[in-house]
C-alpha cells in the first residue's frame, strides 16, 4: 500500500510548511533560529522541522501570557464568553478530527483506528466538558462563629500563569486535559509539547487562534524538556506548572517549583495490578488483561502491566494471552490493517529492550515476542512480550516499562494478592476481576490507586477523577476535582455591623 496516497492532502500540506511555534498571538521562530526534527516512528524517516525553543523563547511566551492575564480582554471576558469559545473550538477540532488524526498516528505511531476512535474524538469531549464548567465555578457562604455579623465567602479566582508540560503517548488528548480547564477557570497557559510529539499541538494552536482566543491566552512553545521545559519550570513568573510525565521529571519539577513556590499537579507513571480470581468471567478477564497492556503500544500510565493471576487459572490466562499476543498484526499506524503500531522514538525503543534483557537476566520467563520483527525493520516495533515471574522483586515487576510487555504473575489468596499488588512506589491504576461481589469491594478499598477497575479497564470519563497515590502524581485531573487545580480560594470578610 502506498502510504502516502491515503494521508489527506490537508496533512501533507501542515507537513510541508515551515513550523513555526505560537507566541502571544505570533507564529515565531525560535529567538536562536534553531530547529530539530519530528520523525515518523514507524519508518524513522523526519516528518517535519520545529522550533527548538529554549528560555529565551519561555521568557517570551510567560510575559505574553501575564499580559494576556492582568491586562487583555480574557481578563473581562465573562464565564458564558469563556465557555463559548471552549466550545466552538470543540466544534473546529472534530470538524478536522481526520486530519488530526492521521497526524497524530503519523507523529506518535500509534494506530489511526486509536488515534480516530479515541485520542480526537476525547480531545473533543474533553474540551467541551470543560466548556460547560466554565460558567459553574463558584464559592460558598460560609456561617462564621466570630462576635459580631459577618458575610463571610470564598471566591475561586484563576491561579495565574500556568505551565503545562506534557508527554507524547496522547500528544493532543493530553494538551486538551491540560488546557481545557485552566481555560475553564480563566487562567492563561504556556504548554510545551514532548519533543517527539510536538504536531498536533501546533495544529490545535491554529485552531486557538481561528475561534478566536485573545492573544497571549495559550503560547505554544516547542522544545526539550531540559531546557524548555526547564525554563518554564524554573521561570519566576509561572504560578503554577502541571506535569505528565515521568516519576524521574515529576521529582525534579517539584524542585525547580519550590523557587517561587508554583503550585504543582503531577500525573506521573505506574506499575498497574491487573488481578484475576478464579471466579471471573474468563472470557471478559482475559481480554481485559490483553487491552489493559497493549492499548497504546503499552505507553500508558494506567497500563496493566503486572497481571496477577491466582492459582488454578493461571496457566489457562497466560496460553490465551501468549496466543493473542503472537497473532497481533503489527504495522504502520496509517495502515488500518495495522492491530498495533511502532514505540514513539528510538529511545523508547531502547528502552524497552533493555527491560526486556534485564527480565531474562534476572531469572523471568519469556514465553513470546522479547524482539522487533524482522519485516519492520526501519521502524521502532517491538513485538507484544509476555514473561511469567514468581519474584516480586524483579526490575521488571518495579518500573514502569511503557512497552508492550507484560509479567504475569501467579497468587495465592486476597491477602497474599492485596500485599503483592501495593508493593510498589507507584499508586496510579489497579484492575480487579472477579463474580464475586464482596470480594472485588474489598479488594478495591485495600489497593493503593488513585482508579480501581472491577471486571473493566482503561476506562476515563471526563467526570471522573484522574490521578495517582504514592509516587504517581499528586492532584486529580478530570471532574470538578480539576478546577481545584487550577483556582485559588478566597476568602472574602465583610462587617455587618
Ligand atoms: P519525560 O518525563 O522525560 O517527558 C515528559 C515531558 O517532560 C516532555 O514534554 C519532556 O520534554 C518534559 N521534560 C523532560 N525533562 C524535563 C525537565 N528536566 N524539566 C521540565 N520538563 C522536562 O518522559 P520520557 O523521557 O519521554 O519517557 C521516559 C519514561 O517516562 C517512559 O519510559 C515512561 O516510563 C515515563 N512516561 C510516563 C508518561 C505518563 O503518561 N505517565 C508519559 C511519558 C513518559
Ligand atoms: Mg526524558
């Protein structure tokens, strides 16, 4: 199949430009004139050139969005106005969902069915969700006990200029979460793509500017993340960053905040339990486990990958996924033929190799996959992996490997399974499958997980609360838990007497 021929003449024409970043209403260059290139991950070959910014062009962009802030007409716009242009940007983005997704599949690899079922169409709810805060934020009468007669109520005011920092599995979904509801509540925004995944967040950008955001309200600076996303995070004028990423960033992030004490919100990674009891509907369990670590190539925070099997199904679990792992279609992601497509960059590829050896190294089994198929050379794909391990302790069992690799492990009872399923750093997902209504209650109240699935995984829905315990985040995206990111309190006195 030619590629080439199906990839709308609308994407090769964004692909063709110059790129350019979004800079208080400005489409800029970076102030050294550098640039580095974007590539497509299922063939290694460059997609396009963007704008290396760094602290210059941060500088730049916080000022426009301070400006933006205190003195342009978003400050006075009303809730309603707000609202409005979250929802006509809604509308503008699924009127070109085709076109961002096939760049999207084209920039990150994963499979356009992916990119067109899920990343667009929620980029699209999300906003529009966020649309509908807008006009519903709103503090409270509080009765005070003080002597006298007091009217005593809190505002939720906008916490400022916000950084946003985000990673590249869902390049645009992830810009929509962070920016619809820092727009909700009237903050403005300078948001750094990943470095890998940079395009649809410049083509969300144009749309910004068409409906008709003010100037300065969203800045797009393209970049890496040591210096751009350095700058942003360090930059003296930022009142708040929000971070999706890795635990390693995360840490560093609440460092370079204590400067002029940002407020933070982390999305970090996870080690998700995905457990299976004898009582489960097999036939629903196992499809679960399969999704719940191959969705997205496995570069999902939340992915399954410690699948927790007890005794007496175990060894039915781990030969229906080692059969559906050795039947996936890998391919291109333009290719709707394609069930999975290539890791985001080389040196995710890498990385995940390297897990890979280290499981064989230290003593897990490898049942199937462990390598690239030799047809898709020029691409980063690794086929679907799955180990069985006894050892909890295992490099593979501890950190988050963002592949398609999956240890499957074996359990004794609920209270050997609730100790093994916790013994981690991490706290962002856990999956619980069993008929059993009792025993799935228990178990979801004793993991430690900001998200307990039972007899389900991988859902999100804009209402519910996204985030992590432990080392996997701090704060709760989606729901009214977001606006609380993004608000400050205020409490407001007034004498009756
Ligand atoms: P990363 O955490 O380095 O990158 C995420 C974002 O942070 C990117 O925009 C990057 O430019 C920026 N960044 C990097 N260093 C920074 C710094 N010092 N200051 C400010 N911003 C910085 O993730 P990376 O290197 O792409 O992937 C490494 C691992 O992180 C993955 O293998 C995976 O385990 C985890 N990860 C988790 C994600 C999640 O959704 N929780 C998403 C991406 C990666
Ligand atoms: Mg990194």
């Amino acid at each position: 199949m030619d590629q080439a021929l199906s990839v709308q003449e609308r994407v090769r024409g964004f692909l063709g430009r110059e790129q350019k970043m979004l800079i208080g209403g400005q489409w800029v260059s970076a102030v050294s004139g550098k640039t580095f290139p974007t590539v497509n991950p299922a063939t290694g070959e460059v997609l396009a050139h963007v704008p290396d910014g760094d602290a210059a062009d941060v500088d730049k962009a916080v000022r426009a969005a301070r400006r933006a802030l205190e003195e342009g007409p978003w400050s006075r716009m009303t809730p309603a106005e707000r609202s409005r242009l979250l929802y006509k940007l809604a509308d503008k983005i699924e009127e070109r969902a085709t076109e961002f997704a096939q760049l999207e599949t084209l920039d990150n690899g994963k499979t356009i069915r992916e990119s067109a079922n899920i990343d667009i169409p929620g980029t699209v709810e999300h906003f529009r969700y966020f649309a509908g805060w807008a006009t519903k934020i709103t503090g409270e009468t509080i009765p005070v006990s003080v002597p006298g007669h007091f009217l005593n109520y809190t505002r939720r005011e906008p916490v400022g200029v916000v950084g946003q920092i985000i990673p590249w599995n869902f390049p645009l979904l992830m810009a929509a979460w962070k920016i619809a509801p820092a727009l909700a509540c009237g903050n403005t925004v300078v948001l750094k793509p990943a470095e890998q995944t940079p395009l649809t967040a410049l083509l969300l950008g144009e749309l910004i500017q068409e409906v008709g955001f003010p100037d300065g309200v969203v800045n797009i600076v393209t970049g890496f993340g040591e210096t751009a996303g350095a700058a942003l995070v360090n930059h003296p004028d930022v009142d708040k960053i929000a971070f999706t990423g890795s635990t390693e960033v995360g840490r560093k992030i609440m460092q370079g905040a204590a400067g002029n004490m940002k407020r933070v919100s982390l999305e970090l990674g996870g080690k998700s339990p995905n457990i299976i009891f004898p009582d489960a509907d097999l036939s629903k369990a196992i499809p679960g486990a399969i999704m719940g670590i191959y969705f997205n190539q496995g570069q999902v925070c939340a992915a399954g990958s410690r699948v927790y099997v007890q005794k007496g199904v175990f060894d039915n679990v781990v030969s229906n996924m080692v059969d559906y792992s050795k039947s996936v279609r890998l391919g291109p992601g333009i290719d709707p033929q394609s069930e999975m497509g290539p890791l985001v960059s080389n040196e995710q590829f890498n990385r995940v190799m390297h897990y890979i050896e280290r499981g064989r190294e230290e003593g897990a089994e490898l049942l199937c996959g462990g390598a690239r198929p030799d047809h898709l050379s020029n691409g980063y794909f690794v086929q679907p992996t799955v180990f069985v391990a006894t050892q909890n302790d295992l490099t593979i069992m501890r950190e988050e490997i963002f592949g398609p690799v999956v240890v499957v492990s074996p359990f004794n009872d609920i209270e050997d399974i609730v100790k093994k399923a916790n013994d981690t750093m991490y706290g962002l997902a856990a999956g619980v499958w069993t008929n059993d209504i009792r025993k799935a209650h228990r178990t979801a109240h004793l993991l430690k997980a900001g998200t307990v699935w039972v007899n389900c995984y991988n859902l999100i829905d804009n209402a519910s609360p996204w985030g992590g315990f432990k080392q996997s985040g701090i704060g709760r995206e989606m729901g009214h838990y977001a606006l609380e990111l993004y608000t400050e309190v205020k409490s407001v006195w007034v004498n009756l007497d």
